[in-house]
C-alpha cells in the first residue's frame, strides 16, 4: 500500500495523493473538517471505508480512474445538498 500522510494544517486535514495503489485508510474519518477529497487518476483499489461517512464537511469527492469497487458508504443526513 503506497499513500501518504493526512496532514493538518490549521486545524483543516489535507491529503496528498499521488500515484497511490491500495486502499482507501479508515483514518482518513479523522478528518471531520475535511470539505474536499480528490483520489482520482491513482490505482486505488477495495472500497471506500465507511468511515468516510464521519467527515461532516465533506463536499466534494472525486474518484474516476480507479480499481475501487463496492458501494459508495451511505451518508443519509450528513449530506446539506
């Protein structure tokens, strides 16, 4: 599994992903204030961890160009729009 770190700058999580293989990490729910997630054009592969769901600021996710499978975790209430 090839990914980096989630950093936090400013009380806000960033992560960088480049060229990554794997899977998407739980901890990436850590991330409450999280508001944009760009995982497109890597070799990612399993599922997205439900997790995910616990980033309340979530807005905008970007996954196209990936091996990722299985269904998208569902975010019921979380989700204003």
């Amino acid at each position: 599994m090839q990914y980096s770190t989630v950093h936090v700058i400013c009380g806000l999580c960033v992560s960088f992903w480049c060229c990554s293989s794997g899977s998407v990490p739980a901890s990436i729910g850590a991330c409450r204030d999280l508001t944009e997630l760009q995982l497109n054009n890597n070799a990612l592969s399993g599922s997205l961890p439900s997790e995910l769901t616990q980033c309340a600021g979530l807005r905008y996710v970007w996954l196209e160009h990936n091996q990722l499978s299985g269904r998208i975790p569902d975010f019921g209430t979380t989700c204003s729009d």
